[in-house]
C-alpha cells in the first residue's frame, strides 16, 4: 500500500516529486506509487553534477526487476548534487521513496515551472483515475 504524498511538494503526471526550497534548490525523486509499481529495484544510473536538464528530459534512469525507466525531470536546472547512497542502496527508493531515496538536487533555473506541476491532492485525484 502506497504511502500518503506529503503536500510540501510537487507532483507530476510522470510520477516524480519536487521539493522546493526558498534558496532556489529543489530535491527531485519518485513517488511511492511509482517504486511500488516498479517493484524491487537493483540500480539507479545517477546524472553528472553539472548537468543541465529542461522539463520532461531524463535525468536518471531507475532499474528494477521487472523493468527499466526513464525519471523525468519536471523542471528546468542544473544537477548540483547526486544521492550517491542509491549506488550501493537502490532499493532505499523502495524503502523511503519520500526521504532517504530522493534522487537529484537541483538549481531550478525556473521556479515557475512548479506552478505547473499538481498538488498533492492532484495527484491523488490522478492516481485514482488511472486506477479506474
């Protein structure tokens, strides 16, 4: 069973999350809803620091036992620090998708980009449709 989506983030239609901060950082990961359908999962290919994405470009691409998948990046900015943990530990994606599996922060180039991003409430509400 899925965990609740914090409502101190943003979510896309992709099934990322972005967290915001007032320095201009943002912290990028996966959904729990997206890990549990990815199921368990063996390696992440980490971006450069450095790199500079644009909304919907990949910027990680995440391994699991049943597949392999694109991470979009919902916004534009450069990656200014990977979570190198998930080489050794993929799976604390599966263990804490919220937390201690966040895969990129970022310098967003575009804050207002996030206004294009849903709510946690949105999401919910997509998640339940697609369910449908």
């Amino acid at each position: 069973m899925a965990k609740p989506n914090p409502d101190d983030r943003y979510y896309s239609r992709d099934h990322e999350w972005v967290i915001y901060y007032s320095d201009g950082t943002a912290v990028l990961g996966i959904t729990d809803y997206a890990q549990e359908m990815l199921t368990d999962i063996v390696f992440v290919d980490l971006p450069e620091v450095g790199r500079q994405v644009v909304p919907h470009a990949t910027v990680a691409v995440v391994e699991s036992v049943k597949s392999v998948s694109d991470v979009f990046s919902p916004v534009s900015g450069e990656v200014i620090e990977v979570n190198s943990a998930l080489e050794e530990t993929p799976e604390l994606i599966n263990q804490d998708a919220f937390g201690e599996g966040w895969i990129v922060k970022m310098l967003l180039f575009n804050p207002d980009e996030l206004n294009m991003l849903l709510t946690a409430a949105d999401y919910e509400e997509m998640l339940k449709e697609e369910k449908e």
